[in-house]
C-alpha cells in the first residue's frame, strides 16, 4: 500500500497519539497573556489558539488528543471542557488535560522535552506507533496525515514540519539547515546569525515545533535526556541537536500539494502580530479561509443572539463595514470600520472604532473613538474615551507597540473587579 493512499494515511493516522504542547506562557504578549496561557488567547472573532492544532488533528483523523498545560490554565482547561469534551471514549478518542502532574520528579515541565517525559507512562498505556509533538500557540490549518506519510516514505526516526520565515524572524525559532534530500544536518535554537535556506538569501527555515517520532524511539531519546543533568530538558536546544548526527532526522515542508507553495502560518507572539493576523481576516478574501466547509476549525462558542446593529438617525447610525462582528454584538448609533469584534461586544452611540480588535464583552462608551488598538475582555470604555490619536498620551495610560498597536486592558483603566478570569 501506497503511502499516498488514503487508507494508508487513515492506519498511519489512527496508531497515532497527539501531544500538544499548550504550556507556555507567550511573554511577548505582555498583558494579554497576564491572565491567559498563549495557546487560550483568543482569535478571529470566536476562537482561541488552541482551537487550529485541534481542528487539525480532528479533521486530519487523529482523535487521541493529549493537551499539556501549565501557565495560568484555568481558562484553557475550562475551554477545552467546554469545547473540547465530546468525543466517544468507547472508541478509544479523547481530548484529555495532561498538566504537570510531577510523576517522575517533583517539579513542573522544564522544557518542551520533560513535559513529554513526565507523561511517558500514559503513552506507554495507549501504546501508539507514532507520537504526533504539536505546538499548541500558532493559526494555521494543516493535514497532519500527510506529515505522517513523509516520515514513514522517508523511513525517519523523527521528522520536523518547518516553513519559511524571514532571516531576521527567524532569530525568535528553531533554524534547521538540510541536504538535498532534506535531511536535517544542523539545527540552531534562536539563532543570533540564521543561515539561509537553499535558494534563498533572505529566508531561514524554522521549525514550527511540530514533531513526528516512532515511539520507541522518542522513549529512547527522552530517557537519555532525562539522565542527562546538563540538559535544559527541550526539544530544540537538546533533543534535535544530539541526534541529527546519529539518526535519521528529516524536515518536512509545510506546502500546499496543488499550488506548491507555502500555506497561510502565524506565529501571533507580539501584539503586532496579533494585530495584523486580526485585521487579515476583515479583508475581502483573507489568506486564511474560516469558511472552508471542508476543513472546519471547531470550538466552544456561547449560545448567543445573532448581532445586532440599531439607529439610523443622523449623525447616529449602528452600521459595521469591512469588519467582522460576532454574535451578542450590539452597534447602538455608532459606527465600526475595519475592525473585528468578538462575542458581546457592544459600541454605544456616536462611537467610532477604526482598524481595531475587541474581544468578548468589550463595552465603548459614547462618543469615544478608537483606532489601531487591541482591547482586552472585559474593557470597558468610558464615555469619551479617545485611543489611537495621541500616542504619547495613550504610552502614559496603556501599553503601545513599535507599530503603534495600542493595548488596553481592564486593569490599565482600573477595572479589576470587571475583569474576566480569561
């Protein structure tokens, strides 16, 4: 059988267990992830980041679904309850909360590398052929099937999905250098100096923290490490580096089988990022497809009223354009151009709000303009309340990027007690 085949890939899918790594904490992200794990900031209008590992592994037919966790989890783990918990266990398919359980030691995950380790005795229990390694804090929809059938063609003790990023990006990823084959020769941690890809000056090929291993090879390799006191107990600084010389370790590139090229992939780890990514999809036709019945991205949403936009009055209109809204959204008499709003918000009238991402139960006051901010849940904006315009005086009152993307949160406006636990 073919390792193109369809039922190839369905056997390769169904002997495979997915670990996802959604511990970290995505510190570039300052207050956004004060109250949030990285992987549980929200996402184009009713998801959150952990929702496009998931939705990968669902629609890629793998169902035995671990989810490490760690930093400040209580709003990822009360998602994934949410969400998250209907699969058929008499099946043998689930989407189970692995937190630090400290089995093996006393402490927390170390490392990328640890947090596999202290749950070996789980994988040992469902005994898959293959553990799938994801990063739980990137948007991008991928066939982890495809990714399965490479490492098994290539016949590779482990393989690393990787795209193209630029050089000077790919100082914040794991940089891998390969042969013409595509075999991993050399791989660097956060580089200070990344080497270019082959054809290319201005491009590095970074990891996307996204692993296939056979599963006695990872037991192997994790056992090693663990005896290893020198070890930082990570993937990329430790695992990788020790075996390319020894084994067989392959690079596989994310590409689109029709068009060739490389597919929609964000690392949303700045503000700036998040932003932008936000803002993509408010377009025309955005790069990333949220409406593809074919590979839907799943999650927790409230049952809520559809959005409602009231007033048409003079100098008082409730209209939305070139934006996406959300439902329990209410646009009293005001107006939103350009922006994204998620579930509850709502804009009072003769408000404006330009280019800017609300996320759930954000309330603007009247007569307020905002441009070009990120609010965090829960805001509320007092009446009045102009951002975007002076940007010394919002750098004095909430935090404002080198894009000039400002941030409020509801503890920058002294609302603690209206702040939602994530």
């Amino acid at each position: 059988m073919t390792t193109n085949n369809p039922r190839f890939v369905s056997l390769l899918t169904r002997e495979t267990l997915a670990l996802v790594l959604a511990g970290g904490r995505g510190s570039r992200l300052y207050e956004l992830t004060d109250r949030r794990a990285k992987p549980a900031v929200y996402f184009g209008g009713k998801f959150r980041i952990i929702d496009f590992p998931l939705s990968n592994c669902v629609n890629s037919g793998i169902r035995r679904i671990g989810v490490l966790t760690q930093y400040k989890a209580h709003s990822l783990i009360r998602h994934l309850v949410h969400g998250w918990s209907n699969f058929r266990s008499e099946l043998g398919e689930f989407v189970e909360v692995l937190p630090a359980s400290q089995r093996t030691t006393g402490n927390w995950y170390a490392g990328t590398a640890d947090a596999i380790y202290q749950n070996l005795d789980i994988v040992e229990t469902l005994r898959p052929k293959y553990v799938l390694v994801l990063a739980g804090d990137h948007v991008y929809k991928m066939d982890y099937g495809e990714m399965l059938a490479y490492h098994v063609e290539k016949g590779a003790d482990m393989t690393v999905a990787c795209v193209g990023v630029p050089l000077e990006d790919a100082k914040g990823f794991g940089v891998m250098t390969v042969n013409g084959q595509h075999q991993v020769t050399a791989f660097d941690e956060k580089p200070a100096d990344p080497s270019p890809m082959p054809g290319s000056t201005d491009m590095a090929l970074a990891s996307m923290g996204n692993y296939v291993f056979n599963t006695e090879f990872l037991f192997e390799q994790l056992q090693k490490d663990a005896d290893n006191p020198a070890s930082s107990r990570d993937f990329g600084k430790d695992i990788i580096p020790s075996i390319i010389d020894s084994h067989t370790v392959y690079a596989y590139p994310f590409r689109d089988a029709a068009t060739g090229k490389q597919p929609y992939w964000r690392d949303v780890g700045t503000i700036d990022a998040f932003w932008e990514a936000n803002m993509e999809l408010v377009s025309v036709e955005p790069e990333l497809n949220l409406y593809d019945e074919d590979w839907p991205i799943l999650t927790y949403h409230r049952q809520l009223p559809s959005a409602k936009f009231v007033f048409q009055d003079p100098g008082r209109e409730g209209k939305a354009l070139d934006s996406v809204v959300s439902a329990g959204c209410v646009i009293s008499g005001a107006a939103v151009i350009n922006s994204l709003l998620f579930s509850n918000v709502k804009v009072h009238s003769y408000s404006e709000v330009r280019q800017s991402v609300l996320l759930p139960e954000v309330q603007v006051g009247r007569h307020s303009r905002i441009t070009r901010a990120v609010i965090d849940r829960g805001c509320h904006l007092p009446e009045g309340t102009v951002i975007g315009e002076d940007r010394e005086a919002d750098a004095r009152r909430f935090r404002v990027t080198p894009n000039g993307i400002t941030l409020v949160t509801s503890e920058m406006l002294g609302q603690k007690g209206s702040a939602s636990v994530g």
